[in-house]
C-alpha cells in the first residue's frame, strides 16, 4: 500500500506536481525565445512548437515508467546512476545536467528583470536588471527554505494566474488573426523548422523536475505518470495557441524588432497598450515560476549529486528546514551567471545540452526496461529523435554563434574530468539509493 504517512502539509499533490512541470516550461522559453524561434522558422514557427513538444513527449515516457520505478528527489540523476551503474559517465552526465540547470535559471532570472524594467522609466540605471535577476533568483531561495508543499503551493498559484493572461491572449488573438499572415507563402524550409523546433527545445525541458518531486508525492505511482503527460500535453497545446496567436496577429519583420518582447507586442494590434501591459504582467509570473520550480529541481539534483558520491559533502547538507548547501550553492552561481554572462547565445546552447542529456536518460532506460516494462521501440524513437535534433540545432549554433557551439561541447568533458578528478581525490563512489525498491 502507498506510504500515507506522507500525506502531510508538505506533501504534493497531483495538481502541485502538474504545477511544478507547467511551471518549469512555461517559462523564459515561451516569452524571451520567441524571436529567436521565429527568425529561424517564420510564419511556420508553430510547427516548430508541435515538433519540440513531440520530441519532449517521447522523453516522457521514460521519465514516467523510471520514475515510478526509482521514486527519488533527485529525479533524472538517480535514473542515470541506476542505469549506467558507478562510473564517471553517470557522473560526468549529472554534472552537466546540473550545470544545464544553473543556465536555464539564470536566464528566467534574466528575462524576469528585461520584463520588469518594461515597467520603469527608460532612462533607469543600467545595473537594475541585474540587481532584479539577483533578487528574484534570492526569493525564490528562500521559497525553497521552508520546504516541498510551500513549493507545490506556490507554484500551483502563480501557474494558476499565468496560464489565465495566456490563455486570455491566446484566445482572444485568434479572432483578430489576419489569415495572410499564416498563409505557406511565408513559410521557411524545412530546415528552418527544425532548427526552430531546436532552439525552443529548452521551453519543453522542466517536464523532468516533476520527477523530483516523487519523494514528496502521496502515491507516486498513479500520480507521477499522470502528472508528466498532462503537464507536457497541456504545455503543447498552450504553446500553439500562443503561436498562432502571434503570428496571426504579428508579420514576422514586427515580431523580429521587437524579439525581446515579440509576444507582448504581439497583444497590441487587439488590446492595445493594455495588452502588452497584461503580457508584460503574465511573463513576470511565468519566469518567476520557471525560476520556482527549476531551482527545486536543480537544487534537489546537486543534494543527489553529492549524497551519490559525484559532489563534496556540503552540497547534501541540511542547512534550516528543507534548504541544503546545494540550494546555497546552486542560488550563488546562477548569480554569478546572472552578474558576469551575457546568457542569448548560452540559451541555445541550453537547449542543445537538455537534448543531450535525455538522449542520455534514454539509453539508460534501455538497462532497466526488465524492470520497469517499457517498450524499447518507443525508447530508441526518442533516442534518435533527441541525437538528431541536437546534431540538427549544433549545425544552427555553429552558424549563429560560435562561442556558443564551442562551450556546448567543450562543458561535457570539463563535467566528466570534474567528475573523474573528485572520485580520485575523495574516493567515493556513486551510491544507487532505490535498488530493488517496490511501490506496492
């Protein structure tokens, strides 16, 4: 029987858990990339989205079946270590998944400030924006602090109001759409919409943090698939009707002058000024709660990282209620990101390095379908599916951004040194912490 001791006021509950994934995707991705995604898709770009949420959603597959079998709250980490075994590449893999985290947060963190600072003067100090990123990823450390079910709470309100004003745009957009606009004749080629699915993949990635939740879940066994798929589902079907919305409502020449805030600009034409401060109100809740329910995760995945041996000791320390030295650590260099980096190339590149690891995730599923009774076929669909993708948006980065394309590749074997070092000079070895676990 399910563990109902856990049925406490820090527990999740299903629609906490689907708030954590809705609220780890509808973040940054869909208000601060859009630009980017129609500059390499055009007027095609909601096919962009459906290919991105279609690949995410093969991944998810995966992520339901391992973590039913291996409930953790380190999620992706302990699927690895599980199916790759002790060694430096579960390891290395971690790190870099981790690394990947800090990245996409302080590019919420980042996008949070540029829609804040749509609300302030012009003339505003230069170094607000990233006083503002600092202290929204600090609030949101401090959310952390008290624990899980503040978490799932938190996240199930600000998700609440966000998914209205994006709906409401949405919705409303598409009896102002102007049918020119998405005619085919404004189409790009097919290689344009792939490396648009591509760059946007980093707007689908957070379904994975729902996986980190299972520790804290009632039954993660009926919950946590439920939660993965609706979450995703209803993320694919948001991200359309918001593409569409814009692109019926915006010629794409408009919609790249104004790429840093395509989607707001995009509510003019039907709600005026009072649209695009609405918008402006709706991504501010939307990467606060990217960065609410990302640093859960990425928190949760350096306290794996260290309590499996990959990281020093500190990391998994508990520090007052439910905040750990990773949490410390993970808030302090997503700041230093946010103080030292400029981050528009590097979000590209985040999206490349999530392809990666689920590819990754994938493989390692492959070792454990005796256990957790998958279907191969669709494991090795979503191999392939992410490999090629990622080749797909390396060629994109290569071409567009060349530091960029050079630190995608070059953090997976600085992780996998890392790694290798640390076991050397510490000893330790990698501890799997759900073998032979049951939900019953």
């Amino acid at each position: 029987m399910p563990n109902k001791q856990k049925s406490t006021r820090n527990s999740i509950g299903l629609f906490a858990a689907m708030s954590i994934g809705i609220g780890g995707m509808v973040g940054a991705g869909i208000f601060s990339i859009l630009g980017v995604v129609a500059q390499a898709a055009g007027a095609a770009m909601w096919l962009s989205f459906l290919i991105g949420g279609l690949i995410a959603l093969l991944s998810t597959y995966s992520y339901a079946k391992l973590g039913t079998r291996f409930p953790s709250s380190g999620g992706a980490v302990e699927f690895l270590v599980q199916g790759l075994g002790d060694g430096v590449l579960s390891g290395g893999i971690n790190i870099y998944m981790w690394v990947g985290y800090i990245i996409a947060l302080a590019l919420y963190a980042q996008a949070f400030a540029a829609y804040f600072m749509t609300f302030l003067p012009q003339n505003s100090a230069g170094w607000l924006p990233k006083f503002i990123g600092t202290m929204v990823v600090l609030l949101f450390t401090g959310v952390n602090f008290i624990g899980p079910g503040v978490v799932g709470k938190s996240e199930t309100f600000i998700v609440a109001v966000k998914l209205l004003i994006l709906l409401l745009f949405a919705i409303t957009g598409l009896f102002f759409i102007q049918p020119s606009y998405l005619s085919p004749t404004h189409w790009v080629g097919p290689s344009g919409i792939l490396f648009g699915a591509g760059v946007l993949f980093i707007g689908y990635e957070g379904f994975g943090l729902v996986t980190n939740a299972a520790e804290d879940m009632d039954d993660p066994r009926k919950s946590l698939p439920i939660a993965l798929y609706l979450s995703v589902i209803a993320v694919i079907a948001l991200y359309l009707l918001v593409s569409v919305a814009v692109i019926g409502n915006l010629a794409v020449k408009d919609i790249l002058a104004a790429r840093d805030y395509a989607l707001a600009e995009a509510a003019k034409p039907f709600l005026g000024n009072l649209g695009f401060r609405l918008i402006a109100v709706g991504a501010l809740f939307s990467t606060a709660s990217a960065v609410n329910a990302t640093l859960f995760g990425a928190a949760n995945v350096s306290y794996m990282l260290a309590r499996d041996g990959e990281l020093p000791d500190v990391f998994s320390r508990t520090i007052w209620q439910g905040g750990t030295g990773g949490l410390v650590i993970t808030s302090a260099l997503i700041i230093i990101f946010i103080l030292f980096f400029d981050l528009s190339g590097v979000a590209m590149m985040g999206s490349g390095a999530f392809l990666l690891i689920y590819a990754c995730v994938n493989a390692a599923h492959l070792k454990l379908t005796s256990e957790t009774g998958a279907n191969r076929r669709i494991i090795w669909a979503s191999i392939i599916a992410c490999l090629v993708m990622a080749a797909i948006l390396g060629f994109y980065i290569y071409q567009n951004s060349k530091p960029a394309f050079v630190t995608m590749f070059v953090l997976i074997p600085v992780c996998l040194v890392a790694e290798w070092v640390y076991r050397k000079v510490s000893g330790r070895t990698i501890k799997p912490q759900t073998k032979l676990r049951k939900i019953s």
